[in-house]
C-alpha cells in the first residue's frame, strides 16, 4: 500500500508558484547567459523558502520533522532542478544548506530555532563554494553545534578547494567558532577529505621552493582533526606526510641556487663535491617550473629544470643521494 502523501496547504502552493516563476523568468536565465547576478532574486528565493521553514516549524509535530521538511523543500527542487536543497536538525535548531548557484551569493547556510518563543531564522552564512552539513554533538551547556563543509570546483589537476567550519548557536545568534582557514591562512587545495562522527580527515597538497602544479610524486600531507569536548574545538589528532622526500630534496636544491646565487664557496663544496663540475656553474642559474625526473617511489638519483637565464637556454640538473646526503653530479645543458 502505497502511504499517504502530506498535502501542500495553500500558503505553500503560492509559494511554490512563484518560485516556478522566479526560476523560469530569472534564476534559470541567469544560469544560462552567466550574466551579471541580481542579488534580488536570491533575496526573494531564500525569503520563500525562510517562510516555508518557519511555519512548518510553528505547526509543530510531525509537520516539524527533518523528514517533513526535507520533503517540502524537494517539491522546490522538483520545480526548478537547478537548485540543491538539503536541511538537517541538531539540537534544537534546523539548518538548511541551499545552493541557487556556484557564486558566493547564491549559496547559503541558514539556521532557525526559538526566538523570543516562536521559530525564526537565527542567522546566515554566504560563502564561495556548495555547503554540507554535518550534524555535531552539543557544545558545552547544550548549545546546537555543526560542521559546514564549503566545497569549491575542482581542478584540472584534480584538487578541490576546501573550506571546513564549527558553527554554533550563542544565545540568539550562531557564530564560526573554528573554521580551517585560521589553520591554513585560506582554502585548502585538498585531494581528498571525510567526516566521519567528530572527526575530520584532510588530505591536501603542500607548496614549498621546488613544487610545481600538476606533477606527480610530490609531498602531501593528511591531517586529522577530532573535536575535544573539554576545549569545544577541534585539535590535531595525527598528520602524516606522504612522499616526505620530495619536500626534502626541493629544500637541498633551494640551497644549492642560494649558494650559486651568492656565491657562497663554503655550500657549493659541500653540495657539488666535484671541482670540475663546479667550475662549469654560472651564477646566472635558476629553477624552471618542471616536473622532475626519477625513477620509483624515492629515487636516489633526480634530474631537475633548470634555465641558464643569461643565454634563456634550458639545463638539467642532476642530483644523487648517498645516505641521506644529495649532491649535484651532473649539469648541463637540456636535450631537446
């Protein structure tokens, strides 16, 4: 048997009606032409489905159940499939992650819970990027609390920029209470990354002298975050670094064109044992960005790119590791 379906009383059908008509007269031309946004419209959009929340929350009862709600905001994604509507409760608040578009003003994380006594929006969050919600436990006091993972395009690399925030409830209010921009001054161009519970795993790319977009076998970094209930914040929990190596090398080879640069004899000796080889450097050396060449997962022998710049004429370095030691063993100029 097929179970009952919850009819649409007539303030949500009104609202659906317009928002069919925002969405064919004005959000799906936006889409189409990329013109300029008109903030406008996402106003009014987000207003709609405030109104639609709010008063299925004054309702009470099942007409307040995540599940309820998710199926009213599904009827505004039935009606214009650009749009992603997804809604969560935690503690004592719901929170919708709605995306109208890729820009920062099309996206939006809104939170409603009691105010004064009766249901209304508490606060928004506008970012780059389409949000996701991840429910958390309460904060110290009972206070509401969840993740929002803000997720940008991806590269043609294959990196996604990754924004993670804490939201909590104060008072009347929610505020940011951490976010993984403090930690890593920005987005993070991650490879890779989970919730899982109060734990938060990221796997990402690490620029340091020597890296270059696009290579492969360069140094990467995982890091996992768990929530301390005691700090109510995340701490690191544990970081691993895959292919260490190449960091450590690129950081022999930045010495190398200092000392070249400087003239430093003292570093050169050290780097370069061969005298002949020595003699054949200019100062007028630097670094291309090039992948490397190696062979294997830590190879003991590297060719870098590098550019006579006086001549603007390719060379290739190569460097050999003996113990944990790298040194200069060849140089010239690149075969075409």
């Amino acid at each position: 048997m097929q179970a009952p379906v919850a009819a649409f009383p007539g303030a949500t059908m009104d609202r659906l009606d317009r928002f069919r008509e925002l969405a064919r007269t004005r959000l799906t031309a936006a889409a189409v032409t990329g013109g300029e946004r008109d903030l406008t419209v996402y106003r009014e959009v987000f207003a709609l489905l405030d109104e639609e929340i709010v008063e299925s929350l004054e309702s009470g009862g099942v007409f307040a159940s995540e599940g309820f709600l998710q199926e009213r905001l599904d009827a505004f994604t039935e009606a214009w499939g650009g749009a992603a509507l997804r809604v969560i409760k935690t503690g004592g608040v719901v929170v919708g992650a709605f995306r109208l578009a890729d820009a920062t003003d099309g996206n939006s994380v809104r939170v409603y819970g009691g105010y004064r006594g009766e249901p209304a929006l508490l606060g928004t969050i506008h970012r780059e990027g389409n949000p996701t919600l991840y429910p958390m436990p309460p904060a110290v006091g009972g206070a509401p609390q969840f993740l929002v993972v803000w997720e940008g395009a991806r590269s043609g690399r294959g990196t996604t920029p990754v924004r993670v925030d804490l939201v909590r409830q104060e008072g009347d209010a929610v505020r940011t209470v951490w976010s993984t921009v403090e930690l890593f001054d920005g987005e993070l161009q991650t490879w890779s990354y989970a919730v899982h519970g109060a734990e938060i795993t990221l796997r990402y790319e690490l620029q340091y002298p020597g890296w270059v977009p696009g290579c492969d076998g360069q140094t990467e970094q995982a890091d996992v975050y768990r929530y301390v209930p005691a700090r109510q914040t995340f701490s690191l929990a544990r970081r691993r670094l895959a292919s260490a190596w190449h960091r450590d090398f690129h950081a022999v080879v930045d010495r190398f064109f200092t000392a070249l640069r400087t003239d430093d004899g003292a570093a050169l000796a050290e780097l370069v044992p061969d005298v002949r080889l020595r003699a054949r450097l200019s100062s007028s050396l630097a670094p291309a960005p090039e992948c490397d060449a190696g062979e294997g997962a830590a190879p003991s022998t590297v060719s870098v790119a590098a550019m006579l710049s006086a001549e603007r004429r390719p060379w290739a370095l190569t460097f050999h590791r003996a113990g944990s030691a790298w040194h200069l063993i060849g140089a010239g100029p690149a075969i075409p």
